[in-house]
C-alpha cells in the first residue's frame, strides 16, 4: 500500500455545537483506514485556510462495483473513441468546411511517414514495417496506461449502457447498432491491401466496392483504426464515397455508417455530413426500422442530427398506432438522447405506454422512463402510477440501474406513490455498496426530492459515501449535502460524512465556477444542519462569484439571500464576505412581493390572522408578515407581557385614529363594566362570545371584523395594555381608556412567532420537519422567539368547524403558561 504525505489545507468550520474528542479521533481514525486519490490543483489553492499534515492513501480499496457493467458512465470503448477521435487529422483544405474547421476534432493533412503502408503490418522475415514500429511502440504504452485508467474509470466513475435493454429482444438487433456484433477481424496486410487499391483506381470504384472497401476496413484489429484514420487512402475513399453518395442504395449507405461507427470516425466528419444529408432526403422511402437504426448509428457517433430526428419523429407521429413494442422503446430511447421532446408525438405516447405496460421487460420499462426524464417530457400522474405500480411489485428482480431510471422519472413527476417508496426502503440499502456514486446520488436525490425519510436508505448512503467521495462530481458532493440536509439527519458516522464532503467541496472548488449553483446548493445543505464551512462561505459571498451568479440559468438571488442572513444570525465571529446592502434590500423586496401575492393570502393563514386579531383586539396586536424573509415563510407575530396580557406593536396607523366598525353592539352599563373591569364572573367565554355577536350576521364577516366581546371573553380580563379603544355606535358615544394606559408601553414579555404550518414544511407522511423549516425555527429562537406551531393536522381539519372551537384553539395555543415561563 503506497502512502503519499501530503500539506493539506484544512477547512475552517463553524458550527454552534463542538466537535467532542472522541468523534474527531474516530474520524481521523477512519480517514487513516480509507484511501482517497491525489489531486492537485492550483486554483483552490488561495482559499485563505489553515495548513495542516494529512496523511492520503491512494486508490481506494474499500469501493468495489460487482454489477458489469457498471453505473453511469461512458464504456471502454467510448473512452477509446474519445482516444481515437482526438488523434484523427484533416481530410485537407479542399475537403473541409467553414464550420467543421472551427471544430475540436478536426484532420489536418497527414503525411505518409506518419502512417506507413499498412501491407507490411505483419511481423515476418522480412524488416519490420514502419507502420509496425510508428504505431505499436505507441499503443503498447498508451494502451497500458489507458486500460489501467478506463479500468479505474469504469468502477468508481462509470455510466452503465444505456443501452443494455436491447439485450433483451432479438428483435432490436434489426433496430440498432450492436456495438457486440461478432466480426471476423481482417488481417493488417489485407486493410493495407484495400488501401492500395483506392490509391491506384484514384476514386474510380463502383459504389458496391466502395461499401465493401468500409466493411472490410472497420474489421481491422480496433487498435488499427486511428492509424486507418489518418492515412491519406482513407481520405481518398472518403471522397469518393461522397462523389457517389446518391448512388448507393439504402441499405450500403447503412453499412458505410454502421463503418464509421466501428472505425470511430469523429462526428464532425465531411463523410458523416453527406450522409445525414443523403439520409434525410431518403426517409420517407425507408422503413422505420431503417429510421431507428441509422438513429441510433448517429447516437453512437455522437453526432446531432436535429433535421434527421425532426423528420424521423414527424414519420413516427403518423405511424404511431403500427408502433411494435421494440420500435416503440427504440424510438423513445432515441427521444431521450436526443434530448428532444416534440409534443404532438409525446401526446401518443402514453396510449401505447398502457398498451404495452404488462409486456416490457423491467430493463425497458427503465429505459422508457430514462428517455422520458432525459427529454423532460412530462406524462400523466396515471401513467407515472401505472408504471410505478408495476415496479413496486417486481423491484427485487429489477437492476438497480433500471430502478435509479424509475426513480429520475417518479422525481420529475413529483409523484408520491408510497408502496414504491417503501420497497425502495427494503431493497435498495443492501445494493448502495455496489452502486456507484452518480447512482447513489440520483437516490438519494429522488427521497429529499420528494420529502421521503426513510432511515435505513440514508444510513446505508452515508456509511458507504466516504471511501468514494473523491469520485463526487461537485454536483454529485452538493446534491448529497443538499438531500440530508433537506431531511434533517445527520447519520451516525456525521463528522466523517461531513467533513468528507466538504473536503470534496474544496478539492472541485474550480467547477464551482462554471456552475455556481452548485456551490450554493451544497452550502445551503450544511446550513440547514447547522454547520458552516466558513472558508466556501467566503468565496461563495466574494463581489466576483456573485456576479458569475447572474450567468446561471437558475435563479440564485434566494440562495444567496438564505446563506449570507443565516451566517449573520449563526456565526456572529463570522469576519468573511457578505454581500452589498443594495442586494440585500433588491432581494428582500423581491420576496415580499412574492408573499403578498402567494402566501399571506393563503386561506388557513388568512383565518387565523382573522381569528387573533379578533380574539386579542384589534390589527395593532397580530402581525402577519415574514420575520426572517430568507426562510421565505410567514410568521404571525404576537407580543405578550409577563403576566399574559397581549401588547400591540403593529402599529402602521396611529391607532387612535381607528374605529371599530359599527356591528350593532349594544353599549350596556354591563358590557363597559366588562370592558373597564374585565369580564364578570358569571358569564363563560360562550356567554360573552354569544352576547358579543350581531343577530344574523354572515360568517365571513365575522371572521374579518374585531370583536370586543372576543376580546373580553380570552384576554384573561384584563384590558389589552396601552390599547385606546374608540366604540362608535350609532349613538356615537365615546369610551377612552384610563390615563394610565398609553400606547408607548411596552412592558417586557414574550414575543411569539406563530407558524401555521403545512404539508410541505414536513417529510412526506411524517411530522419530521424539513431541513428549511428546522433552520427557520433555531433562527427565530436565536433571535429570541417563542415559536408556537399551529400544524396542519390541528388546524386544517378545524378550519371546518365552528368559530368558537378555532378561537378556543387559538388562546389554548397562545395563552399557553409555559410560554411565558420561557421568557423568563
């Protein structure tokens, strides 16, 4: 086992609770015992931190994937595609366009010393060939090196084929490439041979030669192909194979592509561009199958081919009801990779989604959900919970790369289908070892997404993350963070799941500024936990990061509103960035206007803002608005004295200039006796409430107008304090409070802030509160709030019953005694 010595600068974390010795002794302990790679960057080297010794293992050991292949990630041969495509040269200037000499894999003119004869490859008697010696001295040190690194690649970074379900029908071999076709590979001399024989005929051979001339050469060994490729004689069959394009008949220009396939020829290829052309001219005389499989050919070149795919889907649109099972996969696979969701197609394809739901393979009903997300189409909550359905009652024999599929698509329909998520929770924590990282984010991802808390899943993700941390994306690490954030769990082994991820953090802090929101999404997650990583939040609060902020496509203005106010609040010694006060105010006003308009007039709020103002006397005492507008909720707040009484603060309008409506109340010697002195002894809170109450009076406006007698029956008899009351009834008779109470005391008490919860401040069919709303309710009470819930499995179903039982609800919660004795 190699050790690397290495100075590591350490993060700074803030958090309000310490770090106990054992903890920290048990993470180093096990940081010792798992390997992470070495990766130096220059860029994340002025984070301003301390220096500290680590000691790294390298290679990992722990991380093993067993499923083949394996989790999200390109194949060997796309990486020697990648390779080949790298190495390729020009067809010369005469036969290069404009647009494709702007493009990364491009040919130059290539020499014949760069790539000898290919007819004396072989080894013999005779002197070795220059071929021979320019080439294989290469590959045999690449090749070594690549192997090792596609190897590691493919077990802790890799995507697993998207294509595997065409491994469960004979069928799709008619509709795509087969990438595992067996093919008799030809002898070098023989390649060379062909090559000789373009370069005498000079571009005078017979279209049917010609496709014969690209099936023989893409049979050569597939170390051979980058040599074909930039030897001279390819370009020249090339050329002649584009003189002649319209000559060939359907089926030979599919063989020439399916060539090009196996040879690696780079998508921006002139070849490549005559036949899309050539291809798009022929549709309408090609059957689909043909259409799905020269799809499916482009995909694997890694071409676009937008004009192509239009004109496929537009045959498909009138075809759609001769649709066969495989044709319909095939097409909705080729839909996903194109990214492409054209929407008088899409309309179709949920009517044969039912038509074939009992006869698709798992791997196709995975398949048809991958094309389904990757195309952001949306389907019906019927359809979703059909397959959903289905899936919940075979998940065992499902792969879990099928399954992560399922669950990308059941994400982007927010659908919440219970049964499915449960057997999520028996099936998948015992696969997380075996699956890799991007895999075990997407399911993570797919719980916090949907509010779903299911422990065994996130347990069994946070044991295996920390030996394959290193192999986290930055979107991978934010995402992780984000999710057991957003539920609110922090996992037994917390401080080596933590500071794992926030070393990723740091270590991928050069991708932050591509993506931003990343960054911010990651910081966010910790946040809710209660822990800042002050050094990230620095650089994510600097002048120059915030302005790459406003070149995302997302909206990240809140983002930055909730971490900048909640380090305020949580980390007073916090001495780093902070942004401008004019962004703070363009932020806050953009959120108010957003509340007005969505949340204070949601109905259960706007009741019980109602209900108190009525219940403690007046607007001056309830005020509903958002205390802390970064958590992007509302509060209604309520002040009470230390010996109960309500204490009015919104004070907008002078409240001495305000009247009580005239609701026909009858100003009795009993009633100012009420009032002056409180409420008599042998009247009940039913009596007054009842007494108070105009005959005949609608329900919605009792619900808006401020009751004295409301006020008498809950205040605990007393009069509100510094509260000047003006009654106007019709005979317009005037009652001032005593002299004693003015309005500007305010004596010392307790502030409340109400929160009238509901189903999405909580996980999914629990009262386990979101990481959102937990961060909301520590700040308020660090600010020095009582918090009071009224949550919505009280509070809905009250909003159907009588105004009484809601205001007795109401002083139940506000006139609490434990309250006060927390104030104290």
């Amino acid at each position: 086992m190699a050790t690397v010595l290495i100075w590591r600068r350490f993060p700074r974390l803030s958090r309000v609770t310490t770090f106990s010795t054992t903890a920290k002794c048990k993470a180093e302990s096990e940081s010792s015992k798992s390997k992470q790679k070495k990766e130096e960057n220059p860029e994340t080297a002025n984070t301003g931190t301390e220096s500290a010794a680590t000691i790294q293992l390298l290679d990992p050991l722990d991380y093993r994937v067993l499923y083949n292949p394996s989790a999200y990630a390109k194949s060997r041969a796309a990486s020697q595609q990648h390779t080949a495509r790298n190495s390729g040269q020009a067809l010369g200037d005469a036969f290069t366009s404009p647009g494709t000499a702007q493009v990364q894999h491009t040919f130059g003119t290539a020499s014949s010393q760069a790539l000898p004869p290919l007819r004396n490859a072989l080894p013999k008697p005779k002197p070795k060939p220059l071929l021979e010696q320019t080439v294989s001295a290469r590959l045999s040190a690449a090749q070594t090196k690549e192997e090792a690194e596609n190897e590691k690649t493919e077990m802790h970074d890799s995507k697993e084929d998207p294509r595997m379900f065409q491994k469960g029908r004979p069928e799709y071999r008619s509709l795509s490439y087969d990438k595992f076709e067996p093919t008799e590979t030809l002898p070098l001399e023989e390649g060379d041979s062909i090559l000789h024989s373009v370069a005498v005929r000079k571009g005078s051979q017979s279209p049917g030669t010609i496709t014969d001339s690209f099936r023989k050469l893409s049979c050569l060994p597939v170390e051979q192909h980058a040599a074909v490729l930039s030897e001279p004689r390819f370009n020249t069959l090339c050329r002649c194979a584009v003189k002649n394009i319209r000559l060939f008949s359907t089926s030979d220009l599919i063989d020439i592509l399916k060539a090009c396939v196996r040879l690696v020829v780079p998508p921006t290829h002139p070849l490549l561009t005559a036949c899309e052309n050539e291809f798009c001219r022929r549709v309408w005389d090609m059957d689909l199958d043909q259409l799905l499989l020269v799809a499916d050919c482009w995909r694997c070149l890694e071409r676009s081919v937008p004009s192509y795919l239009s004109i496929l889907f537009s045959y498909a649109n009138m075809h759609w009801k001769d649709l066969t099972l495989p044709q319909f996969v095939q097409l909705v696979y080729i839909i996903g990779e194109g990214r492409r969701s054209p929407a008088d197609l899409m309309q179709k394809v949920e009517s044969v989604i039912l038509k074939y739901l009992d006869s698709f393979t798992l791997e196709e009903v995975g398949a048809i959900c991958l094309g389904l997300f990757k195309s952001l189409s949306g389907i019906s909550d019927h359809v979703m919970r059909k397959i959903a359905d289905r899936v919940s009652l075979q998940m065992e024999d499902m792969s879990t790369y099928a399954l992560v599929n399922v669950l990308k698509m059941l994400r982007y329909a927010r659908m919440d289908h219970l049964p499915l998520l449960k057997e999520l929770g028996k099936v998948i924590p015992a696969r997380i070892p075996t699956v890799n990282i991007q895999g075990i984010m997407h399911i993570t991802l797919t719980c916090s997404s949907l509010h779903y808390f299911d422990e065994g899943i996130m347990a069994a993700v946070a044991t295996s993350l920390p030996s394959k941390v290193t192999y986290c994306r930055s979107k991978d690490a934010a995402k992780f963070l984000w999710s057991f954030g957003c539920l609110d769990y922090e996992p037994p082994n917390e401080e080596e799941f933590y500071s794992s991820l926030i070393e990723q953090m740091h270590r991928k802090l050069h991708e932050f500024r591509k993506f931003p929101e990343h960054l911010l999404t990651g910081l966010l997650g910790l946040a809710f936990v209660n822990r800042f990583p002050e050094e990230l939040i620095d650089y994510a609060l600097r002048d120059e990061f915030v302005q790459k902020t406003r070149g995302s496509k997302y909206e990240l203005k809140k983002d930055l509103f909730t971490l900048s106010k909640s380090v305020e609040i949580e980390c007073p010694g916090y001495q780093g960035s902070r942004l401008p006060p004019q962004l703070y105010q363009e932020i806050t006003e953009m959120v108010l206007n957003f509340a007005e308009q969505e949340i204070y007039v949601r109905p259960e709020i706007v009741e019980a803002t109602s209900l108190l103002e009525s219940m403690l006397g007046g607007p001056e005492y309830v005020k509903n608005h958002m205390i802390l507008p970064h958590t992007r909720s509302s509060d209604l707040e309520v002040h009470l004295a230390m010996d109960g009484r309500p204490i009015p603060f919104n004070l907008k309008d002078p409240i001495a200039d305000k009247k009580l409506r005239d609701i026909g109340v009858s100003l009795t010697d009993e009633l100012m006796t009420q009032l002056v002195k409180g409420r008599s002894n042998s009247q009940s809170p039913v009596e007054v409430e009842n007494e108070a109450r105009a005959p005949g009076q609608e329900r919605g406006e009792e619900a808006r107008t401020p009751r004295v007698g409301d006020h008498a029956a809950f205040s605990g008899g007393a009069l509100l304090a510094g509260a000047t009351l003006q009654v106007e009834p019709k005979s317009e008779r005037c009652l001032e409070a005593p002299p004693t109470l003015t309005l500007n005391r305010r004596p010392r008490g307790v502030k409340l802030a109400i929160q009238v919860s509901n189903r999405n401040h909580y996980c999914y069919c629990s009262k386990r509160l979101l990481g959102l709303h937990r961060l909301k309710r520590r700040q308020l009470q660090q600010l020095g709030y009582v918090v009071v819930e009224l949550p919505f499995w009280e509070w809905f179903p009250l909003l159907k019953r009588t105004r009484l039982e809601k205001l007795s609800y109401l002083h139940y919660k506000v006139f609490d005694p434990a309250l006060l004795s927390r104030a104290g």
